[in-house]
C-alpha cells in the first residue's frame, strides 16, 4: 500500500524538498553569476552548502553526517598545500583576489596568502574578533610572496615584502 499525500512524514518531506528547490533557486538568481557587483563567496558557499545539507536530508538522510562526526579540518582554507605551517587560531578572515576569487583563513595564513596576491584584499568574518583584518593586512605587509619558498633567491620588487619595497623606494 503506498503512502498517501496526508501521511506527515512525507508531508514534511516535500515541504523540506521544496524548501531545497527554493533556496536553490535563490542561490543561482543571487550567486549565479560571479562578475556580478557585490558577489560573495562565502555567502554563495554558504547558501549552497545549505541547499546540499537539506536534498541530501531529504533524499538519503543517513547520508548527512552530524556536526560531531565531521573531522575537525587540519588547516584552513587560505593555507597554500605546499605551506608546511599550521594554524594559529580559528578561521576568521576572508582574503580575496583582484577577481573576487578568495578563501576563508586563520590570521597566519590569511596574511601569507595575502602577501602573495597582487592586488588582494582582507575583510573580516563577521563573528571575527575585532581588528582580526587589519592584523592580517599589517602582518602582510612584512611578508614576502609565496613565503615557504626558502631556495629562491630574492632579488626582484615582485619576491619582496611591500614593506620592503617601501624601504628601496625610500633609500633611493
């Protein structure tokens, strides 16, 4: 005998199955295009992160691991794979490119990864203690591009600290 419409269970099912399809909807009209003015991608990440979270509880809720039974990342995002260094605390700024393309990191890697892009930009997370971005922009400031690179002879402005490229332009 097949389940009718009325049962609650699958009530409930297809209102969550249609809140899925809605929230997807808004995601792609919102997110949809990336060269839109004011596109965000840790909100686009987080709206489609959230749409994955409810198909999948709906469709195979076996399938939805629970906050407990995710590991716990080992580094953030904005940590380059080739950086052997760790975090020092929670992820709590946003770094992005000159083409809005970015990740979420702790302040150690947030400023590395900044330091390496060529018109980057920091904002912090909005549960960020404050001042965590303007650390991150002066800790930039001192660091030179890609900083785990040890065997690179370091001649040119583009291997320098802006902080000492500052300094040539100033001795000059």
């Amino acid at each position: 005998m097949k389940p009718c419409a009325s049962t609650p269970a699958l009530a409930a099912q297809t209102s969550e199955l249609a809140t899925a399809v809605r929230v997807a909807r808004t995601l792609l009209a919102d997110y949809g295009d990336s060269s839109a003015a004011g596109f965000s991608y840790p909100e686009a990440y987080g709206a489609l992160r959230e749409t994955l979270r409810i198909l999948l509880r709906v469709l195979d809720p076996e399938a939805v691991p629970s906050a407990a039974d995710v590991p716990a990342a080992p580094r953030c995002p904005a940590a380059h794979p080739e950086d052997p260094t760790d975090c020092n605390g929670p992820v709590v700024v946003t770094v992005l490119d000159r083409h809005n393309g970015g990740a979420n990191g702790c302040e150690h890697h947030g400023a590395r990864l900044l330091a390496s892009l060529d018109g980057g930009r920091v904002y912090g997370l909005p549960d960020a203690p404050a001042g965590a971005a303007i650390r991150v922009f002066k800790a930039a400031d001192g660091i030179r591009p890609f900083p785990w690179l040890t065997d690179v002879p370091r001649t040119r402005p583009d291997q320098l600290s802006r902080a000492e490229n500052r300094a040539r332009s100033e001795g000059q």
